[in-house]
C-alpha cells in the first residue's frame, strides 16, 4: 500500500519523528537486478576515537558524542595479507570479470600482497611471488591486522552488480524492498552492497582534489574490501574545494542542489534538503545516499537495531550479532580527522556523507553506531573525510 504522510514533519526533529513519515506493512525483502564482485587491496587501524565537537539532533535515544578510543590493531609487517592456497603451482587461469575479460597469471610488484575478487566467478587471488595465486576459502581469513574478508556480504544474498565507466572497477549492488511504496511507485531501491571506491589513494592530511580519496589508514586494502575511500565534502559532491568553507550559492561557490525526488510533490514541507538526488562523485546513473533514502532503511526495521539488520559480520561490533538479512553489509569504517591527523573509530561508528549542507563549514552525515543512529549529525566539510554511498537513480 502507499504511505501516508505525517503533517508537521521537520528534517531537524527527533528521528524516530523524522522516520516515521508512514505506516504500513512491514514486510520487506532483499533482491537483486544486477550482479556484482569487488576488488580488492586496503589498509590496517590505529586507534579510534568519536567524532569530537559534533552537534547531534537525537533520534529519540540517548545519542552523545563520546571520545573513544579503541584497542590499537597492529599492521602485519608480512607483505601478503592473506594466505596462499596450499598449492603453490602458479596459476595462469584466464576468468570473465563483468562482461570483460582478464587474465590472472602474472601480476605487478606493486600488487605483491594484494588480493583481487572475479565478479564472474566469485573467486579470490593473492598476488603471491609476482603470480595471481587462487586464495580457498578456508585460507581466506585476513591477518589479526585485518578482518576476515569472506564475511563481508551476505552469502544467502543474490548480489547485483555494477561496473564503474570510470575505472572499470566492479561492485556489488542490491535491491532491497521498501517498507512503503513511495508517491512515484517505487517499491525498492537500489544501493551500492559496498562504499565507493573511485580515485587515486593520496595519503591522509594531504589536500584532496577531484578524482583522490584516502584509504583508512594510508593502506589501500581498506578501500578495496568495503571501506572504500574517504572524501572531504566538497570532493564528494564534486564541488569546488572552496564550499568546504562558504555557503553554497555565495559568490565563492556558485555550487548548488537542484534534483530532488517526487516526495517532496506531496510532503507540502519543506524538506528538499533530505531527498537531493546528488550525483557528485557518483558514477552516472547513481547518486550519493541520501537522508530520505537512509530513512527508508530505518522504516523496514521500524525501531530495531540498524546495524544488527544491516550491518557485516566481518568488522561487527563485540557485543552484535548482524545477520546482514537485507546484504546491505554496512561496516564500522571510521573516519579521518584533519585537525588530528588521524584515522579514527574504526570499529566504532559509521559514517556517510549526505548531499546535504548544514552551514557554511558543517555538512550533514549519516551515522551508525552500535546502539543507535540519525542523520542529524553535521560534521566539518573540509575537516573530516568520510565514505559514500551510492543509489541508482529513479
């Protein structure tokens, strides 16, 4: 059925209010429309602290900032992250990656240590001795540096996927079924299974630009199992670097959202800012996550535990068991503070960019913690650097 929606709603309130913009069954499914793998190749944690200075509007829970910091995790001075597979023939199997081929017999120096997942046949190697070395599953637990990479999705899910025209890189997509239909008729959306993963590594506390991200931890196999990169705000919306310090729309950013989504035909509010359908770095055809969209997820599971419904069991948090039931594998990324210059709540907190300003300095994102969430949070556009989701558009 369709949803009814509440009078008197405020994008500020309260989340629970926020979120319960309709009522109706609460059935929901997860599905796919297309099929997809990731690549592979990232980083190793330090140590974790909340974001600090943060001004929260509460979800109806008791939801502090708090200063936290977490066990320090060591990196594996071994250059291979992963195990070899018990055979140590070198392997020179040629695999179909999307609708392109490539072979997996030698690799480069530079990839010595890193993995790389076949979204044709789901298999992973290791670039072990200048071969691609096929990784069994049972060999495939990360070093105590990392997490166990083999349970980041949701085996039981039908994963999509998507090739970015940019890089040709390949992540996994899913189609997961909303609680309500909304006014334009949709009944699902969907979202990246993965946080976006576009551009050159620089290391963290440099000044980004367009096309440059940085990898948790300066090691890029963060990035390349799930993390993906993270982006100033300005970088990803694909602004100009100077809407990191001025308003949008002023003189030195000219920048500004226009595409929104047909809720806001009948909201008769003004609530344009949670429903901006924003491509920024996005490839085409998709656009960065919004709040709306981040609501939607919270109505399936009506009050419950976001991360327990949505989140991976390969980095959960000690005391959760996710189930991962909708393959949305959300993971506690983190993010870098430039003011510290560092990585921090890994394990802790996720967080995502919204395409949506708070003030001339401040940003909106989206964020999970073990207990709770909201989109409320603003965060410093050109002072912290957080991952991304990306939807396909509607």
């Amino acid at each position: 059925m369709k949803c009814v929606k509440a009078l008197g709603f405020l994008w500020v309130a309260v989340l629970a209010a926020i979120f319960a913009l309709t009522a109706c069954d609460d059935s929901s499914s997860a599905s796919s429309d297309e099929t997809s793998v990731s690549s592979s190749s990232v980083e190793s944690p330090d140590s974790s602290v909340t974001l600090s200075g943060a001004s929260a509007e509460s979800n109806g829970s008791s939801n502090e900032t708090k200063d936290k910091s977490s066990s320090s995790d060591t990196k594996s001075s071994s250059s291979a992250k992963e195990t070899k597979n018990s055979s140590d023939s070198k392997s020179s199997s040629s695999v179909k990656s999307g609708d392109s081929s490539s072979s997996l017999s030698t690799c480069p120096p530079e990839k010595e240590g890193k993995t790389k997942m076949v979204a044709f046949t789901g298999v992973t190697y290791i670039c072990t001795d200048g071969y691609w070395i096929e990784v069994s599953s049972s060999s495939a637990v990360s070093s105590s540096s990392y997490f166990d990479t083999t349970k980041v999705f949701n085996p039981d899910i039908e994963y999509g996927f998507h090739t970015d025209s940019r890089d040709g890189r390949v992540y996994r997509t899913v189609t997961i079924s909303l609680k309500c239909e909304k006014p334009d008729g949709r009944k699902t959306i969907t979202v990246f299974a993965e946080n976006l993963n576009y551009g050159k590594m620089i290391t963290g506390g440099n000044t980004q630009s367009d096309s440059t991200k940085f990898c948790f931890d300066d090691d890029p196999w963060y990035c390349e199992h799930g993390f993906g990169g993270f982006y100033t705000w300005s970088n990803a919306m694909k602004f100009p670097s100077a809407c990191d310090s001025v308003s949008l729309g002023s003189e030195n950013c000219p920048s500004v959202f226009t595409d929104y989504t047909e809720e806001l035909l009948v909201s008769g509010e003004d609530v344009a800012a949670l429903y901006y359908k924003h491509q920024g770095i996005c490839d085409d055809g998709w656009h960065i996550m919004n709040a709306g969209e981040w609501g939607s997820l919270a109505e399936i599971i009506n009050g419950g535990s976001f991360y327990n419904r949505f989140g991976s069991a390969a980095l959960a948090y000690s005391h959760l068991l996710p189930d991962n039931r909708f393959g949305f594998s959300l993971l506690p990324t983190g993010f870098y503070d430039f003011s510290k210059k560092m990585y921090k709540d890994r394990e802790l907190y996720a967080y995502h960019w919204l395409p949506q300003e708070k003030a001339s300095t401040t940003a909106n994102y989206f964020s999970v913690s073990s207990s709770d969430y909201t989109r409320s949070y603003w965060g410093l556009k050109g002072g912290w650097a957080l991952p991304i989701r990306c939807v396909k558009d509607y």
